[in-house]
C-alpha cells in the first residue's frame, strides 16, 4: 500500500494476518494509520504474536515522534461494546507518566491492562492473564517496567508503609539480582533502572513458572511473553530480549 494515510485500522489488521514479513513491516513503518472501529475476532485471530508487537512498536514511534493520533475511541467504544476481541495483556506500573495505552497509541479494545505499583505478577494479576489469553485469546502478555520507578527506589530504600510493604518485598529479589558496580542506592537513577529492567525480567519468568495454563499456551506458540522498559524522559519503549526461565 503507497498511501497509509488512507486505510483505516481495520485494513491493517487484515494485512497483518496476510502479508506478514519484511514487506509487510516496511509498508507499515512509512506512514501512521488512521484507527478507527474496534477489532474484531478475525481480524485479532489472523495476527501472530510477533506481529502484535510490531504494533505496539510502531505505535511508541508514531508517539515519541509526536504524530498525531488518529484514534477515534467513541466508535471504539461502541464497536467493542458488546464483544472485546483484545491482541494483548498488559502488565505495567501505575505511575501517572506511563500510560500504556497512550504510549503505544492502541485504542479501546485493544489490549488488557494490568496496573500495580511495580509491575508484580501476584496470583490476582496471572490469574487476570490467565482469563485474558485461555479464555479471550489474546496473544501477548506484555511487562512494561520504566525509569525512575519509585516503586523500585521504595523497594531499595526497603520502605514500610502499610500495605505497601508486602508489595515492595515481592521487589526485592530484583534488588537483590542486580549485578551493579556503582551506588547502589535509590538516589543513584542508573542502579533504579537496572534494577527496574532487572524487576521485568524476574516477573517474566515467574508469570511462566507460576501458571501452568500460560505456559502450554507459551510452549504451543499462542502466547508470548515479552518485557519492556518506558524512558520517562525519551518516550521510548524499549522491548527486552526474552528473559530467562526460573
């Protein structure tokens, strides 16, 4: 297609689950597409993991760059009202600043979200996703980790406030995992973040570890686990090579 300016988001969907490969990425990366109507199941179905990412990839560009987004959420709204066909969970941080959706510029629709301080998989959040990819058919379970978390400095300080400090132990093992040279203090921002990136491959594994359901739906290809980190200060969302098994 010579003129992505011209098709609608659901086109899109339909070319990804036809075209696929390196022709397919380079068409899409040369202009923004114009998002319209909810998806639809066939058009979800037809997509592989690795192409949903791309989405999500192509949506930060678009958004960092300062393109304007095309979305039009009420007919989102009432496209998904009575059936919701999402591609993929998210798991991210309630930081105010990093509002997945918007980042990645999806619509309504378009994915589960996921939000905890410190993007920690407990049993509520798998069993979210566990909902999300056997039941729904999504194919992607997201953990977005970012910079300067204070999560992750209230995990290094070893806080205690209430019931934060059960969610801030669950933390420390990232804490503790990080090989760092330097300070390592929550005053230190290079240490946060390695231990934030750190935090995301952790939870990664312990989603694969700690649920039997999404890792068949893993071990047969309909489901992949990826991690990411959002740069507060760049807008980029840096996508994590696949984390290691625990």
């Amino acid at each position: 297609m010579s003129n992505l300016e011209d098709i609608d988001r659901r086109r899109f969907f339909k070319a990804a689950g036809v075209a696929g490969g390196a022709a397919f990425v380079g068409s899409f990366l040369r202009g923004r597409i114009a998002w319209a109507a909810a998806l639809t199941k066939a058009e979800r179905d037809r997509m592989t993991p690795d192409e949903i990412i791309r989405v999500m990839k192509n949506g930060n560009e678009r958004f960092r760059n300062g393109q304007r987004t095309t979305q039009d959420y009420l007919a989102q709204q009432r496209a998904s009202a009575k059936g919701q066909y999402p591609a993929a969970v998210l798991l991210s941080c309630i930081d105010s600043r990093a509002p997945a959706e918007m980042i990645m510029d999806l619509g309504i629709g378009d994915v589960f979200n996921a939000r905890v301080a410190g993007n920690i998989a407990n049993d509520d959040t798998l069993g979210s996703m566990e909902f999300a990819c056997q039941v729904a058919g999504a194919k992607v379970i997201l953990v977005m980790g970012h910079t300067a978390c204070g999560a992750i400095k209230g995990a290094i300080d070893r806080v205690q406030l209430g019931n934060l400090t059960g969610l801030l132990t669950k933390i420390q093992p990232a804490v503790d995992a990080t090989a760092y040279q330097g300070e390592r203090s929550a005053k230190n921002y290079a240490f946060v973040d390695a231990v934030a990136r750190k935090n995301v491959e952790l939870t990664m594994a312990e989603i694969h570890k700690r649920s039997a359901v999404i890792a068949a739906l893993e071990a047969k290809g309909a489901v992949k686990i990826a991690g990411a980190m959002y740069n507060l200060e760049s807008a980029a969302v840096e996508f994590l090579p696949s984390a290691p098994t625990l």
